[in-house]
C-alpha cells in the first residue's frame, strides 16, 4: 500500500521492507491458486489490459511487470 509501497511491509514471503530491498512499487498480493504455499514468491508477471473486454481503461500495446511478494486470503 501508498505511492512508496510503505503499508506493504513484511507481507507473507518475509522480504520486509519492499522498497528499500529494491522491488520497489510493482508489487502484488497473490490468490491462494497463484500464491502456491509461497512458491511463487517473487515470481514475475506481466499485467495486460484486454481492450475488447474493457476499452475504457486500457491504453493499447502497454504493460507492467509486477513481482509477487505477499497473500491476499479470499474474503
């Protein structure tokens, strides 16, 4: 959470204070499927908007790579 990733400290792979450690804003919470029991910790993955199904809130040919550093428990 926030603009410098401050509210996201810790989180469930352990890599405490994300921003200082060098992963910097592009970070996510995980599902529990593509969480994996922390195997996918630090994994990375490139989010695309689908301009078909949502045109207003996409910018065509654009991308951004996150890395996987916490949980986020359905609910």
């Amino acid at each position: 959470g926030g603009s410098d990733a401050s509210g996201t400290l810790g989180g469930a792979c352990g890599y405490g204070d994300l921003y200082s450690q060098g992963y910097g804003t592009n970070t996510v919470a995980l599902s529990t499927a593509l969480f994996n029991d922390g195997l996918s910790c630090g994994g990375c993955y490139e989010i695309r908007c689908r301009m078909k199904a949502d045109p207003q809130w996409c910018l065509p040919g654009t991308s951004v790579v996150v890395t996987a550093t916490n949980f986020c428990p359905p609910n």
